[in-house]
C-alpha cells in the first residue's frame, strides 16, 4: 500500500530528509522541481496519519507571515559551537569545545583577531587579515611579526630574526640583519657590514660583537682563552678568569683571586688582593661632569671596613655590611644611619625617607615612590606617580593578594581603574569609565600581571566564570566556558540566556522567545502581543545572526 501526497509551500526551503525506521518502513520527504513537497511512506495508517500531522504543524509553525522576530544574538550548541557578537560591524566570534577552539577580538591589536587551538596554536592577525603573531604552549614558541621584521622564539634558547622580503632598505648596518641563536651554545649575526657580521661556536670558538655587554667577545677554546673589548679596553685571560693582562685605553694584569691591577681608561684604576675581600676601585667623572670634579673611590678590607667618597659623598660601613652610615649633598641631601642593615635603618633627606624596623615595619619614600612594608612579606602597599595617573599597588604575600589602582592625577575625583586578583581563585578588571571583568579560576594572572601571551595561551583556559560589562548596563556572563550564559543590553532592552542547547529564552523590542533543542520547538511572542505562538523546527543562525550592530 503506497499513498502520495503533495502540498505547495512558498517562501520556504527545505532539504531533503530521510527518516530511518525498522526494515520495511521508509519515508523519503524532498522538494520537487514545481517547487511542491513530495513524501511517500511504507507505514502503516496510524504512523502515516502521526507523521502527516507532524511535518503540517510542523510547517504551518514554521511560517511567519512576515512579521519581526526575536532572534538569538548568541546561538549555544555547547560544547560544539558558541557564537558571540564580535567587533562593531564585523563577523561574530566563536568557541568550540569549550575554551580550545576559538575566534574572538583581540585586546593587543585593535580591529584584530585572536584565534586557534589553545594552548597549541594561538595567533593574532590585525584588521587587515595579516598574521602579527603566533604562540604555542607559551613560552615553548613564539613568532611576532611587523611590517619589516620577525622573531620566532622555543623557550627563549632558540631564536631567530630577521627583515622581512620585500621590506624597505634600512638606516643603519646593524638594522639590516639575520640573527640566529642557540643558547648557549651557537651565536650568529649576518649584516651588510662585516664588522658588525659574527659566528661562534661555545666554547670551541667564535666571536660576538656588541652583545652581552660588551664591543667583542673571543674565545678560543673558552676558559682556555678569552678576549673582551669594551670602549677600547682589551683584556685577555688565558685561562679564564686566572690569569689576565690588559692592553688599549688601559694597562693591567692579574693573577686572581690573588692579586690584580689596572690603571685606565682616563683617571680610572682598579685593585684587588685575596678577592673578594680587599679591592681598591676608582672610576673617572662621566665626561659629562664639571671640570674640577673628583673621581669616586670604593675602597674595601672585608668584612672590618667599606668605604666610599665621591663628589659631595661619604658612606662608611663597619663590620661591613651591618653597621655604618652615608652622608650625600649631591645631587640632593641625604643621611642614612644603619644599625643592623638590612633591618634597621634610619635615613632622612630631600625627598627621600626610610625608616625601618625590619621584618616588622618599613617605610620609605624615594623619588616620589612610597613604599610601606608590615611583617615581611605579608603586606606591602607602594605608590607613585607615573604618566600623569598616580598608581598605588598592594600585595599580601607577593601574589596571593595583588592589586594595582590608578587614579588622574590632574582630576583626582574620576572614579579610579582597578585591577585585583586573588590567587588561584578570581580576577577582576574595571577602567574606571565602565567596562568590567570578572574571571574564576585565575592561576596566573596575580604572577604574569603584563603578560599578553600568557592571558591569550592559558587564562580562558581555567575561566569557568566570566563577567564582561563594556558599558553600564551591558553585560555577557558565562559559566562553565559558555555552557551556561546570560546577557543584558540596556540600550537595546534585550536580555538572552543559554543553558548549552536545551534551552533558550530572549527578550526584546521585536518580541520573545523560549526555545528547546535551539529551535527543534518552543514559544514565540509577536512585538507587542500578550500572547505566545508555538513553533517546530526554528533554529538560529550560526553564521551571521551574530554579527554585532555597527559603532554608533
């Protein structure tokens, strides 16, 4: 027994679908080419009349008339696919299987994107779709980019940079370069100037230039033989650090650790007899300075006496390092008692106080920095002024307590920005002027506070409560990395909630909606009705129904 039936349905697509049954029942439900819908079955009556009746309410629901709906702005088919608004006119953002996969708006490059696999594969692009970075398992790997150069980076021992092909020439020799390291083994620089080019090998042989604090660095093989040069001081050690001579802008020698000298550069010198104990060190006035002005000695027999002169300076310690004073008129006055340093010591002078009474109390104030510590290290409080904004920052316990305020300090009674973690359980943000965050667990976050990388490789990753307000009265919360959200948007008067994809319930000016299964059925409410319609088969976009409204 077959039956045919066919009904037209204009303004609606549907794709072909087929229903499995047990062997000897099928229904094939397609669209024809006249534009009507076709469905034959192998059931019995009563299945046959329950599935006509299903797919009629089904359509008959489904059918809007036109009218305006409210719609999901955050479609949830957790932990699948979650979709948020992203940039103002610009595509949605999204996560899949909880906090791995993601695209959302980046914090470092506006109009840019972050996007991947945390914490393998996490990349930055601005808003032209240009990669600016990756990271993966941050610090294993890192790559930056910019318009002329780029760095990659495997835990900082393992580096390699350069320009870019196609970037524009250079200012300077150094500018125009390759550089590879393998630390500490393998050192290499590559430029235009061959006395600014180098490769070594460590500790076989090599030479590096302009690095490490130092104008040349030789050794062959090191601590055989090495060779440093700096602002034309050529020293040789043949072994290191044993035996040294000294030659160029200065003359020396040394068999350490027992005795050593040198005389220069300029009014400079340098002894030392059983280092470390005794040394006498004079260095030369910055050329910079007004004729006339003396050098400044160390000169030290440890640990009886330590003392140090220099322009409008005397510090003098016995039983060095405990007990001593200084005394300073240069640049600004200063005196400084220390009875038992580093625990109690007394000072006074021309912006600049210290009194403490370590491990219990100690404050001090030192170019503008104010620093309180009580009982070492459960609580320290320091404030200072720094571009224009006077910062203040407590800590108890180094990080388990952290927290920065920054105030203007032109107009002190703006409402402060904030930032405080409590570690490993919370961290919040507010600047001041409305926008807020919230984030539980939060594990590093108190210890990396500056640290871009490591919040976009690792911190969503332990969020399993957020808050976000981008301005009073709107708000996105989520729980569990989005299985659970709920949104606010006063300007919009909308509220949306998400239990994953069992449940949805949006309020808006275009009307309501309560959804099951993310549209498989529910209840719509017309704009200004008080009642409520039933639909079948009602699902979201997740592709553009997403896409946030433009900047006003």
């Amino acid at each position: 027994m077959r039956a045919r039936w066919s009904w037209a349905a204009s303004g609606t697509t549907l794709g072909p679908a087929q229903w499995r049954s047990p062997p000897g029942h099928r229904l094939t439900f397609a669209p024809t080419t006249t534009g009507r819908f076709h469905w034959t079955a192998a059931l019995p009556p009563a299945a046959r009349r329950l599935v006509r009746a299903v797919v009629v309410l089904g359509l008959a629901l489904r059918l809007d008339g036109g009218h305006a709906q409210a719609q999901e702005l955050e479609p949830n088919a957790w932990p699948f696919y979650v979709v948020r608004p992203g940039n103002p006119g610009g595509p949605p953002a999204w996560s899949a299987a909880g906090p791995l996969f993601f695209r959302e708006p980046s914090p470092t490059s506006p109009g840019g994107w972050d996007s991947g696999f945390r914490p393998f594969w996490v990349q930055t692009k601005d808003d032209d779709g240009r990669r600016r970075s990756v990271l993966s398992l941050f610090p294993l790997f890192s790559y930056t980019t910019d318009e002329d150069t780029y760095r990659w980076s495997l835990f900082d021992l393992f580096n390699r940079g350069g320009r870019r092909a196609g970037a524009p020439p250079t200012q300077s020799p150094l500018e125009e370069r390759e550089s590879f390291d393998l630390w500490p083994f393998y050192f290499s620089r590559q430029t235009a100037d061959p006395d600014t080019t180098y490769r070594a090998l460590f500790p076989l042989y090599g030479t590096i230039k302009h690095r490490l604090g130092y104008d040349r660095l030789f050794w062959s093989p090191f601590p055989l033989y090495l060779q440093t040069e700096s602002h034309g001081v050529v020293t040789t050690h043949a072994p290191w650090p044993f035996v040294r001579w000294t030659d160029g802008a200065a003359r020396g020698f040394g068999l350490w650790p027992f005795y050593g000298w040198q005389d220069g550069p300029g009014e400079s010198s340098d002894r030392f007899v059983l280092w470390p104990f005794g040394f006498d060190h004079v260095t030369a006035p910055k050329p910079d300075a007004p004729a006339g002005t003396p050098p400044t000695r160390d000169f030290g027999v440890l640990p009886f006496y330590h003392r140090v002169t220099g322009p409008g300076l005397v510090s003098e310690d016995y039983g060095w390092p405990f007990f001593g004073y200084t005394r300073r008129t240069m640049p600004e006055n200063y005196v400084e008692t220390r009875w038992f340093w580093p625990f109690l010591v007394q000072g006074r002078g021309d912006g600049h106080y210290v009194n403490r009474w370590g491990p219990f109390y100690t404050h001090s104030v030192v170019k503008g920095y104010d620093k309180t510590w009580v009982a070492w290290p459960v609580f320290r409080r320091a404030t200072w002024t720094e571009d224009g904004l006077i910062q203040t920052k407590t800590q108890a316990v180094y990080f388990l307590y952290w927290s920065l305020e920054q105030r203007s300090a032109s107009h002190p009674n703006l409402a402060p920005a904030r930032m405080t973690h409590v570690w490993p359980l919370l961290s919040a943000w507010d600047n001041g002027a409305g926008c807020r965050q919230w984030q539980v667990f939060s594990p590093f976050e108190a210890m990396f506070t500056d640290n871009d990388k490591v919040r976009a490789t690792w911190s969503s990753l332990f969020a399993l409560f957020r808050f976000d307000q981008t301005a009073p009265g709107e708000t996105h919360t989520a729980l569990l990395w989005n299985a659970v959200t709920w949104s606010h948007s006063t300007a919009q008067s909308r509220r949306e909630f998400h239990l994953g994809p069992l449940l949805s319930v949006v309020t808006a000016p275009s009307g309501g909606r309560i959804a099951l299964g993310e549209g498989l059925l529910g209840l719509r409410r017309p704009p200004g009705a008080s009642f409520w319609q039933p639909f079948l088969f009602d699902f979201p976009s997740f592709h553009g129904g997403a896409t946030a409204p433009p900047a006003s």
